[in-house]
C-alpha cells in the first residue's frame, strides 16, 4: 500500500471556525497532492467532513476514475440538530455541496441501517446506497474475561464531543458513586477541556479521564475494564446511528452499557450483549450501573460470551471482502 501524506491545519477542536479551517485545509491539500498519487480506478472518500467529499468528486474527475463516498454520518444534517450550525447560507451552501457529492457518485456505503434508509430516498442517491455494517478486529481485541472484584470497572473509549454528551456519565457516575463503578475515559474531543474542569470542581472522583490516547492502547484499557459504556444524545439523527465502539467493547467479551436509542439500543438488545439506558438519562444509566456491578457471575458471564459473539460476526474480514466487491463493481460502472 502506497501513501501519499498531505498537508493540514491541525487545529484544536475547540469550536466550529477552526474545525472548518482544518477540513478545508485537509480538502485542499488533497486535491494539490492528486497529480503525484498516479493512476486510480476508483476514488474512495470519507464524509464527513464533508469538504474532502467535495474534493473527492474533483479529485475523481482528474483521475477519470469512479467515485466510492463512505458516509460515516449525515452531514450537515448532524451539526443543524447538534446546534453547531445554524447560518442559513452555510446550511444552503453544505447541503449544496451534499448533493453534488452523492450524484458524482458510484455507490455511497454506509454502516447502518438508518443512515441508508434517510439517503434512499433521496433522487441523487437512488440505486446507489450500499450497506455496509461497522467491523471490528477481534484478533486485536482478544483479552482474559472480567476480573469482578470490587467496583465495576467502565471503560468510555471514543470521541468526547457533541454528539455523545458525557456530562450524562459523570452524572451517573456521581449517583452510582465509587463503591458501586469506577469509570476511565479514554479519548478527547470538544467537551473534555470542560469535563476535566466539572470533574475537580464537583469532585466526582470516580471518573478518570485520561485525554486522548493510541489506539494500541485501548485493547490493553478494555482487558483491565469489567465493561463498555456507549453514550449518544438524544437526537432523532442518533437514531439510525451504530458506534463502532460498541463492537470494539464486544470484541473484548465486555458487555455494552448503552445509554442510546433506536438502532443501537436493538443490537444490544438483540445481541444479549449487555443492557440499554435511554439517553441523556443520568438516572437511568447509574441504574444499568448498579445492575450490572450486583449481577451474578453466571449472568455476566453470558453477556460476555453474546458480546464476543456478535462481535465474531463482525469481524472485518468479512467486511472487507464485502468492501472489495463493491470497488470492483464500481469500476466496471
């Protein structure tokens, strides 16, 4: 595998101006690279942001190849129910640029099911959405089971930003209290300046926020957990969302915590992986907490073993293949 490094403006992201300078710069960057990048067949790009997608469809063109979008997120749809972006004209103008992104396209993959029932009706995605669930490398992820002694031990391992709203795990924690769960966070994001600062001034000594951290790192952060937390917000965009770190926790044979709604609280549910809070619910979550901390170990023990799994099934092996065969049909388009 050949790389081509470009340039960015790795800027804090520390609000919406400098996380646009950053994608933008990165978009840019790109495009000025593709003449050293040789011939392609076809172009894959991420969205968000939605900027490289905007370029990928440029870049694209240059290399008279066909254009694969990879659509982790509805963008700018989940920064308009998020608050981060409420001017009329930059709304417009993304959902301008959305559109020419999806009609340039060959296919559009994305990992769940939500994401590909909100694009399939729209004119310039028809035919083209491709399904592609979220994978996982349980190789990598391979640990001893649970020690359970003492408190419950929660690993938060992901981005600190918006969409997730950990204020709901610190409230939680604080309700639960120390004898009950002890939760690490491992991550940073837009949110963790003001988390660290809430944590030392309510003293909520049983949540360690680690900042960001390798990924190496985090099979190691999981084998020395009991368990998984997952937070989204709620939000009828999170609805048809599926963190790939909920299969990361399943990867481990830790069950999942999950404090969301919609499609990720039914494959938790369906998996027998662990259990369901509704979001933004401190209440609830403490509550999942406390059940968990007080279950049996023959009980644990199997959501465990569902954890694992399902996780199995998602191996990326398998995912990868399924990619492979839609870059192929692509090109032959």
């Amino acid at each position: 595998m050949r790389i081509v490094r470009s340039a960015v403006a790795a800027l804090p992201n520390r609000g919406f101006a400098p996380r646009l300078i950053d994608h933008a710069s990165f978009a840019a960057s790109a495009l000025a690279t593709a003449a050293v990048a040789g011939r392609a067949d076809v172009v894959l790009a991420e969205t968000p942001p939605l900027f490289l997608a905007g370029a990928a469809v440029a870049y694209a063109r240059v290399k008279r190849a066909a254009l694969v979008l990879n659509v982790s997120d509805l963008w700018p749809e989940s920064a308009i129910q998020l608050g981060a972006l409420r001017d009329r004209r930059a709304i417009a103008a993304a959902r301008a640029l959305e559109r020419v992104a999806y009609r340039a396209s060959s296919a559009i993959v994305v990992p769940t099911q939500g994401i590909a029932a909100a694009l399939a009706g729209r004119a310039e995605c028809a035919g083209k959405v491709e399904h592609v669930a979220p994978a996982v490398d349980v190789a990598g992820f391979a640990c001893e089971p649970p020690r359970r002694d003492g408190p419950l031990r929660v690993l938060y391992a992901g981005t600190v930003g918006l969409a997730q709203g950990l204020d709901t795990l610190l409230d939680a924690a604080r309700s639960a209290g120390p004898a009950v769960v002890e939760v690490t966070v491992a991550g940073a994001g837009a949110d963790l300046d003001d988390l660290r600062r809430r944590a030392a001034r309510e003293r909520i000594d049983n949540v360690q926020l680690l900042g960001a951290v390798a990924a190496s790192a985090v099979p190691a952060l999981y084998a020395a957990a009991d368990a998984g937390v997952v937070l989204l917000r709620d939000r009828p965009l999170f609805e048809g969302a599926l963190p790939t770190k909920m299969l990361e926790s399943m990867a481990a044979g830790r069950p999942v915590v999950l404090s969301a709604a919609g499609e990720s609280a039914r494959f938790v549910e369906d998996s027998g992986a662990g259990v369901v809070a509704a979001p933004e619910d401190p209440a609830a979550l403490a509550e999942a907490f406390r059940s968990l901390a007080s279950m049996s170990s023959e009980r644990f023990d199997e959501f465990s073993r569902a954890a694992l799994g399902w996780a199995q099934a998602h191996d990326r092996g398998a995912m990868a293949d399924r990619m492979l065969t839609l870059l192929r049909a692509a090109r032959r388009r």
